[in-house]
C-alpha cells in the first residue's frame, strides 16, 4: 500500500489499482480528498501494472459531498472540476465503488468515473438543492445524460437520495455487488471491463436522450406549473431546471459554463447562505455542551402513549414507522376506537399514494397495541403522554406512571406549554421526566422540542436526542418556561398580528404579507385552519374577543365554513364581511380610529418582537444557542428555510434597526415592547445574535 496523502491510499490488486479515499465523517470532497483523488489517479496511470482503476471510500460511505463549510470560502487545493476532468479523460477505465451515500459532488465524482457499482444499501443523490444551491460539479449535465431530462429535474429539485437498485434500474449504477464485499465486487467489475474490451464510457458523450428531449419546452412548462406551490420562494429549484435546459439545448461544455454562471450565483447569494446554516444548525443542535457524546443511553424498544387523539396518534406512528412498538391508551373505547381508526387511515393513504405497501400498513397497526388500563404500561422503557393540556390531569397520570412503569423507563409529556418541573414533581422520579413537545400533525412535522427540566438526568436527554433521529425528527433542547421557545415567540407574532387588526390593518392585510415572506400561511388563515374553538367553550365565552364573538356565531373556522374567512365547499378562502363588520365594531367600541398600515409595518411589528422574544430566551438559556431557535421556528412553524430562521434573519435586517424599533415602540405602547437585554448589548458591541 502507498500512502498517496494523509487521506487517500493507493494499493494494487493484481492488475486493478485501487486508490482508497478515508476522510472521516463522510468523505466530503475537502481540498485534501480533491488532492488525493487527484494524485491517486496520477499514480494510478504511471502503475504499468495496473490495467483498470477502483475509486472507494473507508469509512461509513462513499464521498457525501462537497465540504459545505468550505463552500463559498476561498478555494485550495486541486480544483473539483479539473480533477474530474482528469478522471473522465483518464485512459484507463476508472470504477467507483459505492457504499452509504454518494451525494452532491460525491455522485459528481462518481458520474465522471466511466463505471460505477455499488452494494444495493447504497444510495445517490444530488442534494443540493436543499443547499439553495445546484450541483456545480457537471451533475446537472451528466444526470439527465443517463437518466433523461423528466426524471432530471424530479431528481434535481426534490435533493431525493435514490436506493441503489433503483439506481441500478435507470442506469446510473452499472453493477449491483454483494453487500459487505464491495471491494472484491469492484475489482472483480474493472477487471471485467478489460477481459470483456469495454470501452471507456463517458457519461459526456451520451446524446439520445437530450435529442429525445430536445424541441419539448412544454417538459419543463409543465414541470414548471405542477410545482408552484412546492417551490414557492426558492430559487434553487428553478436553477435546477435551467440547468437541466441548457443540457437539453446546449452542447456539453456550453451547458457546463451555464451550471458553472448559474452556480455561481447561487452560491454568493443569501439563500443558500441561510439554508447552509441550517444544515449546520441542526447538526448542531444535537450537540448538548453538558452531555457528553458517551453519555449512557436507555434501550427504547416500546413505547406507550397515552392519549390517542390527533395529537396521541400521530406520535404512535412515528414510533411504529420506525419499528418500535407502541402501546395506546385511552379511557374509553370509542375513542381509542376512533384513534386506530384514523391511524389506519393515515397510513392507508400513504400506501394508496405508493409510499408503503399495503402489507406496511398491516404491518405498522400490528405493532400498535390498545388498552383502557393504564397498568399495561408497566413494561414499556418510555411512555408518552399525549392528553388534554391541564395541570391537575397531567399530575394524576405521571403520578400513576410513577407507580407503574418499571425503574429506568422515561417519563414524557407532549406538553406544549405547561410546566414540566411540575409535572415531574408529581412523582418520585423527577430525574426521568422530560417534555417531548412534537407538532401537529405529529407524523408529518419534522421538529420535536425537547424539554428539559430542572432535575431530568441526562441519560434521558441524550436518549432523547438520539430518539428523535431515529424517528426523523429534528430536535433541539429547550429549558422549562411558558410556551417553551417556539409557541413563547409564537404568541408575540400572534399578539402583534391581533393588535394591527385593532388599529386598522384586516386579518387578510397581515395574512398576504406574513405568506409574501414565506409563511405558508397567516396567523389568522392558520387559526381557521386549526379551529377557532380550540380551546373555548360557550359557557364562559363573554364576547370579550373578535374569536370569541365568532365561535359565539358558529363561525368556528374552515370546518364551519366561516371565520375570519368565508370558505366555499373546496375550502378556497374569500376575506368575509362579516368578520370585517365585527372587527370595525370592535374598533368602534375601543374608540379606536383606524389607520393606513403598510405591509412593512405588518411584517416589522409582527417579526421584531420575535427576534426580541428569541433573544430574551437566549439571556434565560432556555435554548442553547440562537441557531436552535432557528432550527426550531424552521421545522415546526414554517420560518422560510431560505431566509435562515428568526435569529439569523434578525442578523441580516440588522439588530440596530430592531432595536430602535423596539425602544420607539416600547415608549409608545408599553413594557411587551422593551427590548432584551442581549440585543441591547449585542448592538452596543457590534456583534450578531448567531453565535452570541
Ligand atoms: N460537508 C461537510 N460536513 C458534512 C457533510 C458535507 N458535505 N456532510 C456531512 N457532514 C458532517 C456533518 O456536519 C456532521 O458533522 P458533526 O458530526 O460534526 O455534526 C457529520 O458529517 C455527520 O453528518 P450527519 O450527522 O448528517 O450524519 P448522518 O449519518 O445522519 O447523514 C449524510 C449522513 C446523509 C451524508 C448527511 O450528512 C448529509 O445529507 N450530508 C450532506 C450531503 C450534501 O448535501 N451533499 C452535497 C453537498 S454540496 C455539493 O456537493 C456541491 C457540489 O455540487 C459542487
């Protein structure tokens, strides 16, 4: 074996050089992973003993990637497009081999090898869209060679990671080999290659499929109509589809400088800043300063789940999706009746659209398992309560859990804001009690805020942490205190959002700007959505509110087909005069003369608070870091990824400019208004809130 550089090795295998890339975590194409592929090659070519050429990566995958925190930075080392050139040009037949996942500028590398094989684990992909960004590696032009331009830009614009077989089926892989050999199965392949005279394929030069695309525009019209909504705001999904255009339209090279122009671009804007630090704020959201990385964990191999209502069910699911076993409790039959019922709804849906078979769902109700008695959880390693959000309820259960489950079992509540210390104070084990605060609808939604009490030990956070993952989520801690960090920002949007009502701006003024941003929708369409009755009742209704005075006139939201909004029998909204009439009345009543408000008073009144909000939360370390309050308001309430979060976004409008609107505002509306201590300091000093 010849070390080619600290990361790449270079061995002959009878007659096959295989050069052995090992840069951990993932083999991202760092300048020292570029450098060495491109040394290895160079080696390679000179071994007059070797005929064919392997390219394989240690570790737990092939290259991931790009290193996305050296994107955007100073360039060192080789550069990927020549070292890719070098390879595609090289004159003996290089092979990738192909394990875990070969994303982005790894699936790049690997399409400018002229074979690739791979163990059917494996998966590729060109994620970077998710990255705002497009593979700027010759992957827009290289991909819709092989697999046409239709699936392209479904591959493009979705980021999707494609099981091998699949791979194997449209002709990205050449050769499937047995799993855990695939070195053996690699060099076997390249050997095959020169016994059989198999010339070198160059994806490049691959032409009938864009011939066959060429002179349809209406292929990318259509593609273009069926995803506005999904792409609404993005940048990097249309890029994608130009891309795929010009390799269509254009000849290789001239479509390699348009991805290279358009690359560019992308990649010196703030889209892709923001959404590479979100990839990154995730990641780090993962990281607990106090709770090391060997921290013991608890085996969570069932759970139960008490409450099998919208919110119970939901959370069943994601245990069962991912294997574990669920036991449901309710207090009456109907009800857990109901609660399967819409389970198996769930996930028949999902196997009527194709993404599970119909033995899935059988399998996945299966391992759900009902019960009235609440002891039939005495064996479970973790329950999950999931019932009404009272105090007095919630004591009573975790006391009974107290009794029931076995010593070690996690204790959690689904509690959205009420307190956890309390909760866990009702029994003797407050060392196993945490919140998991899932959102709505708990199977979809991606966050899950962990909360954290004062005496939760932490084996059962760093559990927790690793739970999530496991059940695909995204989780960030987060410390006891109303509302946690994502609905106690949420109810200063909501606040701001009612008063601009009261002073003259109407539910659907803030709606269109909140959505402009790119909320998916407003706070007033969303409180339709979700019901204005939640949470009221007619007995203690006073008409105090404009939500009261509605829900008193049956107008509880979409499902009574009036709201705020008027709704036709396809749910499609119209701004109602009736509400319009109760607001003016309001007004009348509160002597409130309205005015004009613009849109960016709208947006500034209802998101200044928020970063504020963010930033008190950061002073009481009730989130660790400011990027966890992004990753937070980014996957569970809609925060447009491509803008970065509240915290990031606060960054870029300027924290000065917030904080002069707080003190104007605080000195002419009151003490919600004052600003945090934190902003305060951080204008003072000139430094951002990411990082503070
Ligand atoms: N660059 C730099 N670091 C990366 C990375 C990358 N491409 N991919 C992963 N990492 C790091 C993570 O930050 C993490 O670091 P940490 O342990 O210090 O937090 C570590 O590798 C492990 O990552 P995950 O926790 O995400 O591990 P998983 O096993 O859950 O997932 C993965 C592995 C599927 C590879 C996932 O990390 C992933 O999706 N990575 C990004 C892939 C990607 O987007 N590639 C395209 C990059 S852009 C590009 O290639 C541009 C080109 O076209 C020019």
């Amino acid at each position: 074996m010849t070390a080619i550089n600290d990361v790449t090795d270079y061995a002959l295998d009878g007659d096959v050089g295989v050069i052995t890339l090992n840069s951990p975590p993932v083999n991202a194409l760092s300048w020292r992973v570029r450098d060495g592929i491109a040394l290895g090659v160079a080696h390679a070519l000179a071994d007059a003993a070797a005929k064919s050429i392997v390219l394989i990566c240690d570790g737990r995958t092939f290259i991931a990637g790009a290193d996305i925190s050296e994107l955007g930075g100073p360039q060192k080392g080789a550069n990927l497009l020549e070292v890719m050139n070098g390879m595609e040009e090289a004159t003996k037949p290089v092979v990738a081999a192909i394990h875990g996942t070969a994303l982005g500028g790894g699936l790049e590398v690997a399409l400018t090898c002229h074979y690739r094989v791979a163990v059917p684990s494996a998966k590729c992909g060109l994620p970077e869209v998710a990255l705002g960004l497009l593979p700027g590696a010759g992957g827009t032009q290289r991909l819709p060679r092989i697999v046409g331009a239709e699936r392209a830009l479904e591959l493009l614009t979705s980021g999707r990671h494609v099981p091998a077989k699949d791979c194997f089926a449209m002709g990205l892989i050449d050769e499937l080999v047995e799993e855990g050999k695939l070195r053996d199965g690699a060099v076997a392949f390249a050997r095959k290659i020169i016994a059989e005279g198999r010339p070198l394929k160059r994806v490049r030069d691959l032409s009938e499929k864009m011939e066959a695309a060429r002179g349809h525009p209406e292929i990318f019209a259509d593609f273009r109509k069926a995803n506005v909504r999904k792409f609404r705001g993005f940048l990097a999904p249309e890029y994608n589809i130009r891309c795929v255009e010009a390799a269509v339209n254009l000849p290789f090279d001239e479509g390699i400088a348009t991805e290279r122009k358009l690359f560019m671009e992308l990649i010196t804007g703030p889209q892709s800043a923001a959404q590479r630090y979100a990839f990154f704020a995730e990641r780090q959201a993962n990281k607990i300063p106090d709770v090391p990385d060997d921290t013991p964990l608890i085996d969570v191999r069932s759970v139960g789940v008490i409450g099998a209502g919208t919110m119970g069910g939901g959370i069943a699911m994601n245990f069962v999706n991912v294997g574990i076993p669920v036991t449901l409790i309710e207090v009456k039959q109907e009800a857990l009746d109901r609660g399967l019922g819409v389970i198996r709804k769930n996930y028949q849906r999902t196997a009527a659209r194709g993404g599970i078979t119909a033995a899935d769902v059988e399998t996945r109700m299966g391992l759900i398992t009902s019960s009235l008695d609440i002891n039939a959880l005495g064996a479970v390693d973790m329950v999950i309560e999931a019932v009404f959000e009272r105090m007095d309820i919630k004591k009573d259960i975790f006391g009974k859990l107290d009794a029931i489950c076995k010593p070690g079992a996690i204790l959690a509540s689904n509690t959205s804001y009420l307190n956890v210390d309390e909760i866990a104070a009702s029994t003797m084990r407050p060392e196993a009690v945490i919140g998991t605060h899932f959102f709505s609808p708990a199977n979809v939604m991606k966050l899950l805020e962990i909360v954290r009490g004062a005496k939760t030990s932490k084996t059962v956070i760093a559990t927790c942490m690793k739970l999530a993952k496991k059940i695909n989520k995204v989780a960030a801690l987060v410390g006891v205190c109303p509302g946690f960090v994502g609905n106690r920002m949420l109810s200063q949007r909501q606040r701001e959002a009612n008063a601009l009502v009261m002073e003259g701006a109407l539910p659907w003024d803030v709606d269109r700007v909140l959505y402009d941003f790119g909320f998916p929708m407003g706070p007033f369409a969303m409180s339709d959505l979700a019901g204005l009755d939640v949470g009221w009742s007619k007995e203690t209704s006073t008409s105090s509110t404009l939500r009261e005075v509605l829900c008193e006139m049956d107008r509880r939201g979409q499902k009574t087909g009036g709201g705020f909004y008027d709704y036709d029998d396809n749910r499609v909204a119209r701004p109602s005069p009736v509400a319009e009439k109760i607001i003016q009345d309001f007004r009348i009543q509160a002597g409130v003369t309205p005015r004009a408000i613009s849109d960016e008073e709208i947006l500034e009144r209802c998101l200044y608070p928020m970063v504020n909000e963010g930033a008190k939360i950061l002073d009481e370390g009730m989130a660790i870091r400011a990027s966890d309050v992004d990753v937070i308001w980014e996957n569970g309430y809609g925060w447009p990824v491509y803008r970065g979060g509240p915290m990031f976004w606060g960054d870029q409008v300027g924290l000065g400019r917030i904080l002069d609107k707080m003190k104007a505002w605080e000195g002419a509306m009151g003490e919600v208004y004052k600003p945090a201590a934190r902003l305060e300091r951080l204008v003072a000093e000139g430094k951002p809130l990411v990082g503070s």
